[in-house]
C-alpha cells in the first residue's frame, strides 16, 4: 500500500504535467466581450490572436464563419487562410472584410469597414494546426443611432391648464428611450404621472409662469444619441364665454348665407322655367307667314284664267278672249274693241288645266 507522503507526490507530478501540456497546445489568446453593438457605418476590429503548442506542427488553416442560429443548418465560411493564401468567400463583405495582421504569425484578427444591419451575426474564429484546434466566438450587432428628434407641445400653454411636452425621434434601433430636462428657468416642474421614457411624453397637470423656460429632450440608443430644444410659455386664459358667443354668431350667419344661397337657386330656377313655358306658347300660337302680293295677284289671275301681254289682261270666255285693262281693272270701251278685237282673235289661248302643284287651274 502507497504511504500517504507518496501518494501527494504522485498527485503533484501529474498535475504539472498536465498544466505543461495544456500550455503547449493551441490557444486562442484574445480576451474582451462577448457580444459588441456597432453603430450602422462604423468599422470594427474581432480580435483573434492565437499561441500554437509546441507539438502543433501541422499545417496552419485558420477559418472565420458565421454561425447559423438553426442548429440543424451548417455555419457560413466567410473568409480563410489554407495553404498560405488568402480566401473571401462571401461576396456582401468583399472590400469590407480583411486580416489585420499576418495570419501565419499568430494574429488572425479581422476588420469589417462600413458596418450594415445586414452583418449583424455570431463571428465564429477557428485556428486549426494540426493536432491543435482552439475557436473564439463574437456576437456583432449593428444598430442605427437614433436620429434628431422632434419636440413640439400639447395644449394651449394657458396657466391653469394642462400641458404636455413630446419628443420622438422617427429614426433609431431599439431600445430607444427618451428624456427631459430644463435647460433654462429652474427646476423641473412635478410631473402629474411618471416620465414615459419609451415615447418621450411629460405632462405637466397645472401650469404657471414658474415652468416656463426652454426645455430638452435626448433620445438615445446604446450606439447614440440626439436631442431637440422646446420653449414652454405660460399665457393668461382666453376669455372662453367670448369665444363662445363668437362661435354661435358665426355658426348662425354660415346657416343665413347657406338659406340665401338655397333661396337664390331656387328663384333662378323658377325663372329659368316660366321663361322656357313662354316661349313655348309663343310658338304654337304663332300664324304662318302670308304670301306676298304679286303672288296672290298672279295666282289669282291664273285662277280666273286671265292672261296678260304688254299691259292688257285677256280672258278667255268660251272660245273668245276678252282684254281688261290692268291700270284701272275696267272692260275696254266699245271703240276700242273693234280695234283690238282682230288681233285678240287671232291668237286664242289653249284652255286651263287644273294643276296638283299649286292647287288651281293654270
């Protein structure tokens, strides 16, 4: 049986054995926090300086991936060092995404420039040398800064009343908090319910001349912050039984006007259709036009069977003409008939015929 004495012996040479050799294997050497917030735009440093063991005598492979948050799919190689070079593997950081250092001289650190929401992940780094292997992982997230916020006042600024100062910052990551502080007039005033910081709202339940003052609201994020500037006055009260009575004078000369309006269409109307009722009588009581003169005349004689040639009218009677005087209408004399008789002979006219057209014999 081992005495005791021995026994601590034993225990004490292989634990410094086991020390030794844990020192000489590979070793990922950086230290700092686990997880880092960036700020969209800005550039970040993941340190991953490694020390091999002195039985690491492989070939040197480092690797940097990200890591996938579904434990059934496989991690994302990024960027590589195998075989003395150099390998980008994901084209969204090419340009952005680079060693520091040598990797080969035990810095496999890496710089990513221009920060994107988009490279918000888990950096995985693995340095292999066969047979050591030693990995650091860092989460990056990027976030957006919040950005200048706006502040303006509910309420009328009337002493006596309630007032509410508002502040909101419309751009920035979550979680985004708000607060207030006066800048100039003194104090704060009591607020009548807690300060929201989540929307920025402070209520000021009875207002006086002692709050006024120039006010400050900053929003902030854990990667920034902004902040806008609001004047709170205290004025006296409106006299509100004016404001009233104004309110009902107006509202009853809108209803006149609207009655006068309503009034005025109506009227035109009317008048628009007595108008057209006229004129549509006028029209059925209107009589044709008459015919002029020399029309009846001669259509009268054409009825009568006259005919006329240089100044005498003839009629035919039977198979004889019978000459009438035009200027007067009158039979001619006895002395002028024998005279004329002859010549009205000698050409009769061919009898009258009753003519469809103009409704009378022609």
């Amino acid at each position: 049986m081992m005495e005791p004495g021995l026994k601590m012996t034993v225990f004490f040479l292989v634990t410094v054995h086991l020390k030794t050799d844990v020192t000489r294997a590979m070793q990922v050497t950086s230290t700092g926090p686990q997880t880092v917030q960036k700020a969209q735009g800005e550039n970040l440093l993941i340190g991953c300086t490694y020390t091999p063991g002195l039985q690491d005598t492989g070939e040197l492979d480092i690797e940097w991936s990200n890591v996938s948050p579904d434990m059934t799919q496989k991690d994302k190689l990024i960027l590589a060092y195998t075989g003395g070079r150099i390998l980008n593997y994901d084209p969204s950081l090419s340009g952005r995404l680079s060693f520091v250092g040598d990797p080969k001289r035990g810095d496999a650190s890496i710089s990513i420039t221009d920060l994107r929401l988009s490279d918000t992940a888990t950096y995985l780094c693995k340095v292999k040398k066969a047979p050591g292997v030693d990995m650091r992982k860092v989460t990056l997230v990027v976030m957006v800064p919040p950005s200048v916020p706006k502040c303006w006042i509910d309420g009328k600024e009337e002493k006596g009343s309630p007032v509410t100062l508002r502040c909101k910052s419309y751009q920035g990551s979550s979680p985004l908090t708000y607060s207030w502080r006066r800048e100039s007039g003194g104090a704060k005033p009591p607020l009548a319910v807690p300060l929201n910081t989540q929307n920025g709202e402070y209520l000021i339940k009875n207002h006086s001349d002692s709050y006024a003052g120039s006010y400050v609201c900053e929003a902030k994020n854990p990667v920034g912050k902004a902040q806008c500037k609001q004047a709170l006055q205290a004025y006296n009260p409106t006299n509100r039984v004016g404001v009233i009575v104004g309110a009902v004078i107006g509202a009853l000369l809108l209803l006149l006007l609207l009655l006068l309006a309503i009034w005025l269409t109506v009227c035109c109307c009317l008048k628009l259709r007595y108008e057209k009722e006229v004129a549509n009588e006028i029209r059925e009581d209107t009589r044709a036009p008459e015919s002029r003169a020399s029309s009846r005349n001669s259509s009268y004689r054409s009825v009568l069977g006259y005919r006329t040639h240089q100044g005498v009218s003839y009629s035919s009677v039977g198979n004889r003409l019978i000459s009438v005087n035009e200027s007067n209408g009158s039979h001619p004399s006895n002395s002028d008939k024998g005279s004329k008789q002859s010549a009205s002979v000698r050409k009769p006219l061919p009898p009258l015929k009753y003519d469809h057209r103009y409704g009378y014999p022609v």
